[in-house]
C-alpha cells in the first residue's frame, strides 16, 4: 500500500518554557505597552532590541508590530512616497509589494533565476529606474549579496532587505540583514522565532535609525530605548517625523528573547531537515533541485523544487497526488492565488511588464513547509511520496505519449 505522511504542515513548536515564564511575569505585573515601565526598569522590548542589534552585529534595532510594518517604516525613513518606484523581485510574498503601495510608490519587479534569487541581468536593465530595492530573500535562498551590494552602490541604489525567511542565515559569514542598509525581519508565527505577530529593524544608520523609531510611535519617550541613536540625533527629527504608530509590546517581546538564543540551534536542526528533503529528491527524473552555494548560510524553514517545462496538468496531477497521502505542496503555478502563494501578476494595483523566465520558474515552482516538529525520518518519507508521485506522473505522461489516444 502506498505510504502517506500524518505530520501537520503547518505546527510550530511551542514556546520555550523561559518565553512562557517572561510572558506570565508581565501578564502579572501589567506593564505591556513598551513606554509603561517603573523607575530603574528596563522594558521587554527595549532589551529585545539590544539583544538582536548584538546578535546581528548591528548598532541600532527597532521592535515593531509585524515585519511588513517594519519594510514600510524602512520605506517612509528613506522618505520614499507618492509616485517613487521601487525595485523588488518578482518571486517575493505579498506583504512586500504591500508595504511599498502603502506608501504610495510603485513596485518594479525584477526576475528570479532558477536558483529562485534575483536575476541580475534584469536588476542591471532596471537599476536606473529607482532609489530603492527591496530585496527579498524569499523562502530563504540569498543572492550573491557581495555582486549585489557592489551593483547597487554603484548605480546609488539603496537597499533594503526582507529577511522574513533569513533571520539567523548569513553570506560569507555576514548575517542576513546586513549587506543593506536597513535589515527587516518578522516574528510572525511561520518565521524562525514566533510571537504571533511582530517584526524587527536593523541599521548602523543613525539617521534613519532616528527616523523609525519616531515612526514606530515612540512620542517623546525614545529615551528609554537601548539600541537606538542618542538623543542628539532626535533634536530635529522628532519635530518632523510622524507617529505611525506601530511598536511592538513588552509581551511579544517576551516571547520572543529566549527564542534569539536558540536561533542557531535552530538552524542547524532545519538544515538536518532540509538535507534530509534533498537526499530523497536527489535523482529523480524530470525534478530540478535548487542548488545552495557554498557562501550561503541558509535555513532551511522551507524546501522548494522545480517541476520545470511541464504542463499545467501534469503539476496539479502530481500536487493532487501528494495531497492525497498527507504531503500539502504549494504551488506557484495557477493564475488564481490560493493560501499563501501569489504571483508579481496576482498584484494588480502594480502593473508590471511581463518576465518570461520569471514565468517559466513560478510555472514549475512548488514550496513546502519544514515546521521543526517535523523529525529526519519525516522527511525521508515526505521525499518518497513526492518522488514517487512525480516517477508515476512522468510515466503515465510516457505512457500517453507512445499510445496517443485516438481522435
Ligand atoms: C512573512 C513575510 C513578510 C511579512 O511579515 P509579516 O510579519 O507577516 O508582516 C514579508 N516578506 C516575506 C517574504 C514574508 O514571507
């Protein structure tokens, strides 16, 4: 009898003992909004944001409420506007062309490559068109962020990264977040430490540091911050910069600090995961993997692969295949958008010219969770049902094609 996978695809592991233990203390003492503190003490979101400035190496970090806050409040800081385009890819999920309208500008997407990061050639070609890239390093594959960064400085252009899927990944030994000039994170629950909701901001820019934390909704209070610049660099700015409203509280942040400390661990147990996924993938027929550089520090939250050049049928054959034996694929593919995947042409309040080699990768593009309550031995399984799903639908579309059906 065919195998089939019970695991959930979508539980997370519970909060750490020590996360639920801060959240009580300050469920007991009341004190949940980030300003509300008492003589002497120093609040959870406050430490949360000295704690992920030391681990990311940077000097200022801002705890916001979710991460596509955080890519908006990067946005109006740069005082991007009505109008003003911005670059971003094309394979990115919908929060990121969402905090760029929400300021009012204008995506323009740029490609993917089959190795599902940003294609440069057509990077080059747009460069001149804006101030900003939003680089998204969605479902966790990082471009070559040293030919990126020396790309984008030299045409002027700034950089802003979405780490959503990068928090605890780095490039050549440099975390993710920090090849730009902003770095935005989200702590939501399917991302790499979980508060529900919530994000995180880091710069080494004073300025722009200033900037969001006035924005975030700090009123004259951003003196009780402990990774941001001095109150020097607030003279000015506080006049100016409007309150958008948008903090994280001393409950999330809770959560969210002794999960900082197991990143690392937790990294290494995704990537046991995602090796696992690869070596059951490795030689199947007509599935392209998704090469990791050597460079790439990765975590691997989530596994995808290509189905490249084949028709619609075949996919949804397979997906429907998989699904049957408890095995929950996403895919790029249809026109209509469903759960979490959308396409650069589902977004329609952006226009955008069409990307044929982007086309052809979402076309044959399928993702899955690897939540960590999965184990080794999951994997290995989930690997069977796909390659075997996949083996069956190549052999009966072979099968098909030597007895064409009569007319
Ligand atoms: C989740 C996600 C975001 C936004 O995070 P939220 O905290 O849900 O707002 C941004 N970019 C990508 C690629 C994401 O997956």
């Amino acid at each position: 009898m065919a195998s089939r996978f019970d695991g959930s695809f979508t539980q997370q592991e519970p909060i750490p003992e020590a996360g639920i233990e801060a959240a009580l203390e300050v469920m007991r003492h009341g004190r949940l909004h980030r300003y509300n503190v008492v003589e002497g003490e120093l609040g959870e979101a406050a430490l949360l944001e000295q704690d992920f400035a030391a681990l990311t190496g940077a000097r200022y970090c801002v705890a916001v409420a979710s991460g596509g806050y955080a890519l908006s409040c990067a946005l109006r800081a740069l005082g991007i506007g009505p109008g003003d385009r911005v670059l971003s890819n094309a394979f990115t999920l919908a929060p990121v062309p969402g905090a760029i309208a929400s300021v009012g500008a204008v995506p323009v997407f740029v490609g993917v490559t089959e190795d599902l990061v940003i294609d440069f050639d057509d990077l080059e070609a747009k460069l001149g068109q804006a101030r900003v890239l939003m680089l998204s390093h969605m479902r966790g594959h990082v471009c070559d962020m040293d030919r990126l960064s020396a790309l984008c400085r030299e045409a002027g252009v700034i950089v802003i990264e979405d780490c959503a899927h990068t928090m605890g990944a780095a490039w050549r030994g440099v975390p993710s977040g920090r090849h730009g000039t902003i770095g935005c994170y989200s702590t939501q629950t399917y991302k790499h430490v979980n508060s529900g909701e919530g994000g995180l901001i880091v710069t080494d820019d004073d300025d722009l540091a200033a900037r969001m934390v006035l924005l975030s909704g700090s009123y004259m209070l951003y003196g009780r911050h402990l990774a941001a610049p001095d109150a020097a660099v607030f003279d000015d700015l506080r006049w100016q910069t409007p309150n958008v409203s948008g903090r994280m509280d001393n409950l999330r942040a809770a959560i969210l600090r002794p999960q900082l400390s197991l990143l690392e661990e937790r990294r290494l147990r995704w990537e046991e995961l995602y090796r696992a996924m690869e070596a059951g993938l490795w030689d199947v027929p007509g599935l392209t993997l998704v090469p990791r550089p050597a460079e790439e520090s990765f975590v691997g939250s989530s596994f995808q692969f290509l189905l490249l050049d084949q028709p619609a049928e075949a996919i949804s054959a397979i997906v429907a295949g998989c699904a049957a034996r408890g095995v929950e694929l996403k895919w790029f593919g249809p026109e209509e958008p469903t759960g979490f995947t959308s396409r650069y042409s589902s977004w329609r309040y952006a226009e955008s010219a069409p990307l044929p080699r982007t086309d052809r990768v979402l076309a044959g593009l399928l993702d899955m969770r690897l939540p960590l309550t999965f184990s080794v031995e999951d994997c290995a399984v989930i690997a069977d049902i796909v390659a075997e799903e996949v083996s069956a639908e190549m052999t009966r579309r072979s099968a098909r094609a030597a007895s064409p059906a009569p007319e």
